[in-house]
C-alpha cells in the first residue's frame, strides 16, 4: 500500500506539469500564474518523511498520448516515480502514474476515470469528488477522491511569506483508512507546499526551461501583497 500512496502524493502535487506545446498550452487555464506552463522546467523540492530529509527533482520533460489523448509527462528523481496529465476544459487529470521497481521494470497504475486533481478558476469554497479505479497489470483498487479549495493563505516558507491557494485533498484507497493531504499554490510558481500524515514537501529551487543552468531562488511576497 505503501506504493500506491507514493503515487498518489506525486499524483497530488502535480498539476504545474504542463509544458509549452503549442498545441497544449493555449487550452491551458493559466490563473495568473498559479499554473505554470514550462516544457523543460524543473522543480528542487525537499522531502521530509520519518525523520529523513530527501531532494527531488521534478522535471516536466516530454509530451506523449495515453489512450490516443494528448498529454504531458512529469517526472521525479525520487523513487523513479512519474506520471501523466492532461487538461480537459476546466479540469487537470492526471492518466496514469509509474514507479520503476528494482530499475528493472516500471509498474503502472492507469486511473479509470482519470483523476480531477484541480479545477479551474481558482475559487475559495470550490469542492469536487472523484470516485474510480486504480487499475494496474495484477491489481486494481477502488479509489475515492475529496477536494476543497480553502482559498488564499500567507504561508510561510523558510522565513519567507507567500500568498497561497490551499486544497485540501481526503483520500481513500480500497479499505484502507482515509488520508488527508493540504497542498499550496503561490502566484508564479504553483505547487510550492504540502504535507500529509507522513510526507512534507517544500519547493525549494526552480529552474525555467529559459534558464537551464542557474537556478532561481523562490521570491518572497512583497509587502505591497501582504
């Protein structure tokens, strides 16, 4: 079960995937920056879980089709974890998530429908629901999904403050216990914060796809914002 909640944290911080295709981005809801839109961009993030601190680096590397349906690929350096996301009018799914296992093979879990994991305009007290499958190659599990948009916050980061939206995921995989995952969205850099029961993720560097070799430092908000 273990596998399925890595994928389902990738699968929940993913939606700044969508890259600069043509064709992709002019039917790509932006929300002033709040959704990036950067084929080639990578992402540091800094992982906290039982007391150990890991770095991954996400980067948004290739478009491809899952289902002949357009889509974009993110990746994560941490745990060979990767996934697959498309936009459907006002909607961010997400298709499908992978996990190399052992560097030997990658195990896939297709979601059946594909997951809403973000619903545009961004607006305080929006919810939705999503209720599916898991489905892999020797396995599938029934999957259900509550979202809440709890509107912008000033969230503090390293000493810094950001005004972000927050959403609120719960989370239950088959029979298991349900889950609760906070996510925050700052203006210009998406994803930027998220914990869990078990994990808590930081943004911690971003590198646009203009700028492949210097890393940018996450502004702070300026006073004029607070």
């Amino acid at each position: 079960m273990k596998y399925f909640f890595l994928l389902l944290t990738l699968m929940l911080i993913s939606p700044f995937s969508y890259g600069q295709n043509p064709d992709l981005a002019k039917t790509i809801p932006d929300q002033s920056g709040y959704y990036p839109i950067d084929l080639g961009a990578q992402w540091t993030f800094e992982l906290k879980e039982k007391n150990q601190i890991k770095t991954s680096i996400v980067t948004c590397d290739k478009t491809g089709k899952i289902h002949n349906l357009e889509c974009v690929h993110l990746k994560s350096s941490e745990n060979r974890l990767s996934c697959w996301v498309r936009k459907e009018g006002n909607v961010v799914n997400i298709m499908q998530t992978s996990r190399s296992i052992l560097g030997l093979a990658n195990v896939a879990i297709t979601f059946d429908p594909p997951i809403p994991i973000l619903k545009f305009p961004l607006t305080k007290g929006d919810t939705w629901e999503y209720q599916g499958w898991g489905r892999t190659f020797f396995l599938s599990k029934p999957l259900h999904v509550s979202y809440q948009n709890k509107g912008l916050e000033t969230l503090q980061l390293d000493g810094k403050s950001y005004k972000a939206y927050r959403i609120e995921a719960s989370y239950q995989v088959g029979n298991d216990p349900a889950k609760t995952q906070i996510s925050w969205y700052a203006q210009g850099l998406g994803f930027v914060h998220s914990h869990s029961d078990a994990l808590e993720i930081t943004l911690k560097n971003y590198v646009s796809s203009q700028v492949v070799d210097t890393h940018k430092k996450i502004a702070p908000m300026d006073d004029s914002e607070k």
